[in-house]
C-alpha cells in the first residue's frame, strides 16, 4: 500500500513539473541530513523525508513505482511477438535504464548497482528469455584445415628461403 501511494506521490510530482514542499512544523525537510543530488530531484528527495525512508529503501521503491511500471506497462502495449525484435524494445529498455539511473542520480547513490542488476536480470528472464539467440558454431572441417595447414606449409618455405639466401651470400635483398 506504501508503494502505492509513493507512486501516485512521485507521478503527481513528474507530471506537474513541482516539487514536494516540506512544512516547516515538525519534520521538515533538512537539508544537512538528506542531500540531493540537484534542484531537479526535489520531488524524489522530499518524497523520501516524508515517508522516512532510508536511501536506499527509498531508491527501491522509486524505482519499482515508476521505471519498472513504466517498463512493464509499454511491454504490456506491445505484442508478445516483438519482444524479441531490437527496434521495437529498444525505446522502453532505454527509458528504463535512464530511469534508473537518473533516480540514483539524484539520491547520490551509485549506478549501476546490485538492485538495478537484479531489475534488469529480472525483466531479461520475464521479456527475453524466449528470444532465439544466434550461437556460434565451429566452421566446417575443410576450412579448418585450409586455415591450419596454411600456416604449416608457409613456415618450411619461408626458412628454405631464408637458408639459401645466406648460403649464396647475396645480401642484396
């Protein structure tokens, strides 16, 4: 339910271009005790005093209410079948990883890290799981042994050729 109301608080504050105002009565915001990352990111930090959430913790459900939603509801929109297809997952994979990013940005807390990881190692086993994957395969046999005996064959010529060079004496290449 806390997640909730933390995901209608930081939509309401994206979407109105405002930031959360701290009252000064009892449990304002302090400065001194929880930075931000820049005056963009007021709405995220004062979200985080509000509901006395450490950093991280705050970090956490942040991006659950917005990136991941997001994420999810565009995969959501789109058909099964183009999951699969770079072109199409390529604009909410992005948006999800600048979401994540901006967000811990802005909480002064290092990206990547262990929660984005399993997020995206997340979405990777739900959305891509499926996806069929080029694997690499051994060339066939007889250009194998084309690029084998290339080599093989040179190396003898090469020191017959250096030999005979030096046996005549000529060192006028």
């Amino acid at each position: 339910m806390r997640g909730a109301f933390i995901f209608l608080g930081v939509s309401l504050c994206v979407l109105s271009g405002g930031s959360f105002e701290a009252s000064s009565s009892g449990g304002g915001f302090k400065q001194s005790s929880f930075r931000c990352g820049n005056i963009s990111c007021d709405g995220y930090c004062n979200l985080c005093v509000e509901e006395h959430l450490p950093r991280t913790m705050c970090y956490e459900y942040l991006i659950h209410g917005l990136c991941s939603y997001q994420f999810i509801e565009e995969m959501k929109a789109m058909n099964s079948s183009s999951w699969c297809m770079w072109d199409k997952v390529k604009s909410p994979y992005n948006t999800l990883t600048q979401c994540t990013e901006n967000i811990a940005d802005c909480l002064l807390l290092p990206w990547p890290n262990k929660l984005v990881e399993q997020i995206f190692v997340d979405m990777h086993t739900s959305y891509f799981q499926e996806c069929p994957t080029e694997t690499l395969r051994d060339p066939p046999p007889n250009v194998i042994f084309a690029l084998v005996m290339t080599p093989i064959c040179l190396i003898p010529a090469m020191v017959v050729l250096v030999v005979l060079k030096t046996k005549n004496g000529d060192r006028r290449s």
